[in-house]
C-alpha cells in the first residue's frame, strides 16, 4: 500500500508510520490552503482535507493523508484543535478530530497578533522546535500526551473508518 502524507513534520508522518507500518510511505510537502494559522474547527478540518487531496493527486496508487493543527474557541475561551483526513483510491474522504486543551491567554494574545502558535510555543516553553516535537499538546499536559500521540489517535480514526467504509464525506460538500 502506498500512502502520501501532506507533511514533512516527523510527528506526523512517524504517526502515520505508527498505524501503517507496512505501507511504503511518502511524505511531502503540500499546500493546505488555509491561514497558516488555522483559528477554527472549520479551518483545521479544511487545512487536514486539502492536504490529503493534493497528497493523493500527487499519486493516482497512494492513499492522501493529512494532518491539520489548528486553535478554536468555545465561548471565549482558546483551545488546541487538529484534524485529519483519509482520501482512499477510490477518492472517498474520512476526517477525525482529537485532543482539544485549553491555552492559556497569553497563547491567545501572541496569536492574535498574527504569530503562530509554533513559533509561539519556542518562546514560551523556551525550547526549540516545539511543533516537531512535544508539540503544544505535550506542554501543556505536561509530556502525558506528546504532539505525535495526538495525530497517532486522528490516524487512527481514519484508518479505522476507511477499513469499515461506510462514513465518508462527499467531496463537494466539505
């Protein structure tokens, strides 16, 4: 099975390489055709479509994988969001959510001035490369649950609803 993820980020593909291990797997890099910030449920889960969608136009043999980070509110209250998405070789698409917390507002008041939350996350952790690692999800539940984790469980969710095959979104109504 040949499988293109939307991203070079090793957290995503090792998550991918986690639930397929015995896919030949093919990271690249593709646009999401979203903000760069994603700042909704909704522009995560297109951000995660998308990329699955250029993924798998990029191999007519390959499933299309990809993974969305993102932040929504609830209320008035930020939180962590990421999405993924499945497009099978027959063109069907699945999405899955997983892991949301809660930011604290200082995260909120940086992204509001047109920062990403990974370049945000460098300086508040004072660390390198937060997005390629522990990720905000591994700050901020105290290295429980790391960034890998996060889209290891959304890959799964799509593995599993592409092997049962009957949920799927059609792809003009995304």
């Amino acid at each position: 099975m040949n499988i293109c993820i939307g991203s070079k980020n090793p957290t995503k593909v090792d998550a991918v390489k986690d639930i397929f291990p015995e896919a030949n797997l093919i990271a690249l890099e593709v646009p999401s055709n979203v903000p760069n910030q994603p700042f909704s449920d909704e522009e995560t889960r297109r951000g995660a479509i998308n990329r699955a969608l250029h993924s798998r136009e990029s191999h007519s043999d390959a499933i299309g994988i990809g993974l969305e980070g993102g932040v929504m509110y609830v209320g008035k209250q930020l939180y962590l969001c990421n999405w993924g998405a499945l497009v099978d070789v027959s063109g069907h698409i699945y999405t899955a959510s997983g892991a949301r917390v809660v930011l604290p507002i200082e995260i909120d008041n940086e992204l509001k001035t047109g920062k990403e939350l990974g370049d945000i996350m460098d300086e508040y952790a004072r660390r390198q490369d937060v997005r390629k690692n522990e990720g905000a999800i591994g700050i901020f539940t105290n290295d429980l649950i790391s960034r890998k984790e996060m889209f290891t469980h959304v890959v799964k969710m799509l593995k599993g609803q592409m092997e049962y095959g009957k949920v799927n979104i059609k792809n003009s109504s995304n």
